[in-house]
C-alpha cells in the first residue's frame, strides 16, 4: 500500500478471496475423497489469504485517521468484522432450503455458500472501485498532498528512495519495535483470542453433531450468538476509549 495506494492490494484480496469461493463452489463436482478435500482446503486457504486485508484496513486506518480517533475507528473495524462472523453462519437458514439438480451437479446447502462468497466479494470489489478515496499523504516538511490515484506515486517517490537507500537499517528498525514490549503485548493477546476462537470454531461443529445431533443450521445459530457477545465486548471497548480520550 505504500507504493501503490490502498486500491490495488484491497483488490488483489479480494480478487484471491473470490477465487477461493470459486473453487469452494466447484469442489463438489470432484470425486469424492482426496481431490474434493484437497480442493475444500485450497479453498480455505485462497480465502485466508484474502481475509489478510483486514490489516489494510488498519493500515488505512493509520495513515488517514486522527491519531485520538483511532482506537474508536479500529474497534468500529474490528466490530464490523465480528458482526460478520456473526452473520455469516445464519446463511446456512437461507441457504437450507436449496437444491437445484444441473444433472452431473447439484447446488445444494453445503456448496451454495461459495456462491454467496463470490457474490460478496464481487460486490466488496465494486464498492472499492466507486468509493474507496486513497487518504493524503504528509511528506517530511508538513505539507499535504492531494490524495487520491493520480497522486499515490509522485507523493511516495521520496520516501520509497529514501527506504531503498536504507532497506537493512529499517528492517531492522522494524524488528526491534515488533519485539518490544508495547507491540508484543497486543499483538499475543490478540494471537490467542484468534487462536482459541479458531479452535473452539473448528472443534465445536463435530463435537456438537456427535453429541447433539446438531446440523450445520444449529451450529452456526451458536457461533452466530458468540459472535455478537465478542461485537458487544468491543462496543464497550470503543466507548471506554472515547471516554479515556476525552
């Protein structure tokens, strides 16, 4: 993002991310065993790589931002995030009731949902083309450039000589301030609640269908309403920081 704007690499992931639906789509039509599961996980894979945006949308979030607005504007991000996570599963009651036979190929409830992320990310990728605006940029002596497409590469020519010039000096500038205490402390707090989220995530589906009987349907309502606790949570976050700002 520093040498071609926030745009292009928001598309890149969102480009990946629909690709990864894609092949989540076509999976059933492979054979069933290994090359169904292997494309299951590339599918998963393709997909993680482009959720990785959401640390453009930090980084966006940093370069545009008022610095005492952005504890308030990163936990609204991260809120939108959550409330996603908490939507997402309630798909499966919308989707429950498809069943369309193509013959060779059924669309049915468990690969409509690559459907849906296809359409999601197409209509992400629109959104960022009509209404994504690149924020300004400062340079050294305090004077604001334009912003916007046409301007992301006059504006970044000096910094991006100055970090060519320099590339060994500020990696390892960047290592030590990644290992120091006030970066380490959020950055494993927030490592192991996504940890454990992901493991409670991928555990409670089998444990929840062998013990319960419980179908995809029932299982997303319960991930569906933690979602909304950890929304909450950060709502409260959010408010508290305002309240410590002002």
């Amino acid at each position: 993002s520093d040498a071609s704007g926030f745009r292009v690499p928001f598309l890149t992931s969102l480009g990946i991310s629909t690709l990864g639906g894609l092949v989540y789509l076509a999976a059933s039509a492979l054979p069933y065993g290994r090359p169904a599961t292997m494309a299951i996980l590339a599918a998963r894979l393709l997909g993680g790589c482009g959720a990785a945006n959401s640390a453009l949308g930090f980084a966006y979030v940093a370069r545009g931002t008022p610095r005492e607005e952005q504890t308030s504007v990163n936990s609204m991000l991260s809120m939108m995030r959550i409330l996603g996570m908490a939507i997402g599963p309630g798909v499966n009651i919308l989707v429950s009731w498809i069943n369309v036979d193509f013959g060779s190929w059924s669309l049915t409830p468990l690969n409509s949902v690559g459907l849906i992320l296809i359409v999601c990310n197409l209509a992400a990728i629109v959104a960022i083309l009509i209404f994504l605006e690149e924020p300004e940029f400062s340079d050294e002596d305090g004077n604001e450039g334009e912003g916007g497409e046409n301007d992301v590469e006059s504006v970044n020519k000096p910094m991006l000589s100055k970090q060519s010039s320099s590339f060994a000096a500020s990696t390892l500038q960047v290592t030590r301030a990644f290992m120091s205490i006030d970066i380490l402390v959020p950055l494993l707090s927030l490592f192991m609640f996504n940890a454990n989220f992901q493991l409670i995530e991928t555990g409670f589906a089998p444990a929840a269908y062998d013990a319960l009987g419980w179908e995809p349907v029932q299982t997303s309502l319960a991930l569906g309403s933690v979602s909304f606790i950890i929304a909450l949570c950060m709502y409260v976050v959010m408010n508290l920081s305002k309240r410590g700002a002002s």
